[in-house]
C-alpha cells in the first residue's frame, strides 16, 4: 500500500484548525522588504502525477505546502504510490502501483488528479478515472484529453461518470500520432505529453498550450529520459520510450503567487521586493502594472515594484502569453482603487466575475455587462465581511482588505489554502496586520 506523508496546511504550526476560519485584516498599511514566492502549485501538481511513469524515485524540490498538493499525494497512494515530504521537497515513487482505478471522491475535490489518466495509461496499458465534478468559476471540459488518447491508439468510452481508457493489443503500449488540438487546453496539452513520452514512435501536438507549466512539465520529463521538444511553442514533438528513470528536478516559481504579491504592493502603495520571479512569465501583468503606474525593477532574481498614484486601465484574459485569468479578480482588487475607469473582460471561464459583488460590498464601484467589469476607481474601500467564492476571488479579497480603512473578515479560506502557504504570515513580515481567526471577534484583538 501507498505511504503517503504529505502536510496539509492545517497541520502546519502556521495555521489554526478551526471549524470556520477567516482572516481577520487591518487596512491602510504600506508593506516593506521582501515577499518570499513559493514554488508553483499548478506545475508541482501535474510534476507529481509524472511520477506514474516509472518505477524510480522522482525528487521534486521547491513544493508549496498546500490542501491541493496534499490532495495528489493521496491520489498517488491510492493508486499505489509513495509520497513522502522532507522539507520543501518531495519523494515519490511508482514502484509499486498496482492500481489503475481513480477514487472517486479525490478526482471529484481536486480536477487536477485527471490528469493521471495520462501516465497511468501509458504505464499500465488502463485507466479508469471518474469525470471531474463541477467548477466554481465554469466548465472545463475534457474533450481534448479524450480526443488525444484516441489519436495515441487507446479506446476510450465514457460511462457512468466514469472515463475508462484502454490501450488494445499484445503489448498494451500507446502508439505515437499527431494531435491537433482545438482548444490550446494546459491540462490537455500535459496529459498528452506523459501518454506520449512512453509511446512507441512521434507524436505531434500542434495547438498546444504555451504556458510556463507545459515547459516545466517537459523539463522534468526530459530529466527523466524523455525526447520532448517545443515545449512552450504551439507545436511539441514528443518521440517516445520504452522507459523512463528518476529524476530530481526544482518546481518553477508560482507567477500566479508573484503577480499576487506584486499587486499587493500596489495596492498598498508600497514599496516591495517579490523574489523570486521569472518576468517572462508574468510579461501581459507586468505591462500592465507599468500602465497604471507603478515602477518595476527586475534585479537577476526578483522584481522590486513601486507604486503611488495609480491610473486605470483596460485588460483581456487570454491564454498564456496574454492576461492570466487567474490573476484576474486580484487586479480588479487593485483596479477598484485606482484613478479613473477600467474595462475588464473576462474570457477564459464563464462565471469567473463572482468576486465583483463582494468588492462592491467594500466600496467599490463596479458595473457587470456580461463578461465585462466597467470599474470606476474609488478613493477608498471600506473594510466589510466578504467571502472568497474560489481561489483567486479568495485572494482578491485579501488584497481589497490590505488597502481597505478599517477591518476586512474574509471568509472562504479553504479555497485560499489550496493556492497560498501561509499567506499572512508572508504578508505579516512584510509589515500587514492580518490575523487568522475562529469567527469574527473569537480571535485575539488586532493591535492598531
């Protein structure tokens, strides 16, 4: 059976485990020094499900303490895998998988883990894992996923909920094909390139998603043993193998951390380093960032933002290279405080504006037109009770609260905790006031 020691954040000593927790912030403070930024949450995980490719020990460094990442280490030993943590690396080991069937309940609380269907399939020559339940901010469909695997030789039916994917024939080995994807889909496009790295021939992914993860992803692959290339442009050519080996390999920085702890500066007016940052993966939120006005100096490792009067400006979510979406709703945050009108399209995910009424609840003044936000910056945000209804919105509360006069309780923390390790304990060091806490008034008085 699988041996699976990784922490969640509520058991680490940063944490309070309470029934109901929310952070309890003090507004109006500029922040000052250094914001440390963690290894990046959405690549560790798909680095984790790589590890059902081979039988060595993979060592992955440089892994955030998250739910979310807790949440794949049980998924891995499930289906019999080792995780272990040390530090802030992991150990795992696929030695002993003798399973190919996905639980329901840890696929259904974490989308991420459908992504085992790749490696599973082509380690095991099956898979069997359930359909990914609903989404917060809007559907995600896995028809790409799908579609692929049947270019790669698999036979794919969908019952039940249920994806079962087997691979026919005497040897039980994918075979190499070309894939054109319609939608330039990350978890797709990284589901694809594991199938393929144990496939026999080429396989040919034109579309493919351009994201930093994707790269990462073919980092770690090709540390393995794998022939990738391309990875980070629309076409990745993957030549298979007949096996792949460990590998110790560090997790990039987490942008989307970055961008958040940038923004943070901003919208405290503040003057702040964030290390470390790879600015080319952040380039759409820098550039906008300098077109409201705040002053950014890239030192080798990390990025030094100023900011003091900020103006508006109009931005688009789009796939990587452009606007991430999931910095989305804590640009708003900041947008909501800045001199003028700006005009915010989102157009990745359908009901990804529910952050808007909870501004609104603070101060800020939004109008909704469909997919679009028309946010009229206000001098001010008023401190309020507010609920983070998915990741990021949990995030953009945060920072609304930062800049907020008076107190912000935000509520919705289990969604923060899957994307952020100790966000006010990072935030605290760097000058902010904010306190975790069972219930409004339960925990310790906050000094001024």
């Amino acid at each position: 059976m699988g041996l699976i020691a990784v922490p969640s954040p509520t058991q680490s000593s940063s944490f309070q485990t309470t029934a109901n927790p929310l952070l309890e912030i003090r507004g109006g403070r500029r922040l000052s020094g250094e914001l440390e930024v963690s290894g990046a949450k959405n690549s560790a995980l798909v680095l984790m499900a790589a590890c059902l490719l081979t039988r060595d020990t993979i060592r992955l460094r440089n892994v955030p303490p998250l739910t979310d990442i807790a949440a794949m280490g049980d998924m891995l030993a499930s289906l019999g895998g080792r995780v272990a943590r040390h530090g802030d690396a992991l150990e795992l080991n696929g030695d002993a998988i003798n399973n190919s069937t996905a639980p329901y309940e840890l696929v259904n609380s974490l989308r991420a883990s459908f992504f085992c269907i790749g490696p599973l399939l082509a380690r095991m020559g099956m898979a069997k894992v359930p359909l990914p339940g609903g989404c917060q901010i809007g559907t995600r469909p896995v028809v790409e996923h799908v579609k692929g695997l049947k270019a790669l030789g698999a036979q794919v039916t969908i019952e039940h909920g249920v994806v079962t994917a087997v691979v026919p024939g005497r040897g039980h080995r994918l075979t190499g094909g070309r894939i054109h994807m319609d939608c330039p889909s990350v978890g797709a496009t990284e589901t694809l390139m594991m199938a393929a790295a144990l496939a026999d021939g080429e396989t040919v992914i034109d579309n493919a998603a351009l994201e930093p993860e994707v790269v990462d992803l073919a980092g770690l692959l090709i540390a393995m043993g794998a022939k990738v290339r391309g990875a980070g442009t629309p076409t990745i050519t993957i030549v298979g193998v007949e096996r792949l080996h460990g590998a110790d390999y560090a997790v990039i920085p987490d942008r989307i951390e970055a961008g958040t702890f940038l923004l943070a500066a901003a919208i405290t007016r503040s003057h702040l380093r964030v290390a470390p940052v790879i600015p080319e993966h952040l380039g759409a939120v820098l550039t906008k960032l300098e077109e409201a006005g705040c002053s950014l100096e890239h030192d080798g490792i990390g990025l030094t933002l100023k900011a003091d009067h900020l103006n508006a400006v109009d931005l688009r979510t789009q796939p990587f290279p452009g606007f991430p979406t999931d910095l989305q709703a804590p640009f708003m945050s900041l947008l909501a405080t800045a001199k003028g009108t700006s005009v915010i399209t989102e157009n990745i995910f359908e009901n990804r504006l529910q952050h808007v009424a909870e501004l609104q609840r603070m101060g800020a003044a939004i109008r909704m037109q469909g997919n679009t936000a028309f946010v009229e910056g206000v001098s001010r945000l008023s401190g309020a009770p507010v609920q983070g209804t998915d990741l990021r919105a949990s995030a953009a509360m945060v920072l609304a609260g930062l800049a907020a006069e008076g107190i912000t309780s935000v509520r919705g923390l289990e969604f923060l905790d899957r994307g952020y390790a100790n966000l006010e304990g990072k935030l605290n060091a760097a000058g902010a006031c904010i306190e975790r806490v069972n219930a409004p008034g339960s925990g310790a008085s906050i000094a001024a």
